[in-house]
C-alpha cells in the first residue's frame, strides 16, 4: 500500500468509513462530497480485493447505514 493511503485504509479497515472520508479529503485536498464518496469506494473496492484479511470488521454490509 501507498504511505499516503495508510491512515484512510487503516480506518476502512476498521470499519470507521465516516473518519476514513474525513480523512481522505484532509489527506487529499479540497474534495467535493461526491468525490470523497466516489474515491472511499473505490478504495474500498481495492482493499477488499487485495487484502481482504486486513479488514477487522465484516464486509457483508459493510456500507449499510451510510448514506450519501
């Protein structure tokens, strides 16, 4: 993983994805809501493909409850 990805994967992996959006627009700069949005799943998408055992929550209704 890229350093700079570290501290908004480490929150998706716990299952924290309000503060992983919070993060990544500190991280990555002025960022619309729709684009916070759009990037968090596609990370999301990422990381559950390539390190499915990192995440220290369950992936099945993951983004339950989280509304745009």
């Amino acid at each position: 993983m890229p350093e700079e990805w570290d501290r908004v994967d480490q929150l998706l992996f716990d299952g924290r994805r309000i503060q992983a959006a919070h993060a990544l627009r500190e991280d990555f700069g002025p960022l619309t809501i729709h684009e916070t949005i759009v990037a968090l799943g596609e990370r999301f998408e990422h990381l559950r493909l390539n390190h499915p055992e990192s995440f220290n929550v369950s992936l099945d209704g993951y983004w339950d409850h989280f509304y745009s």
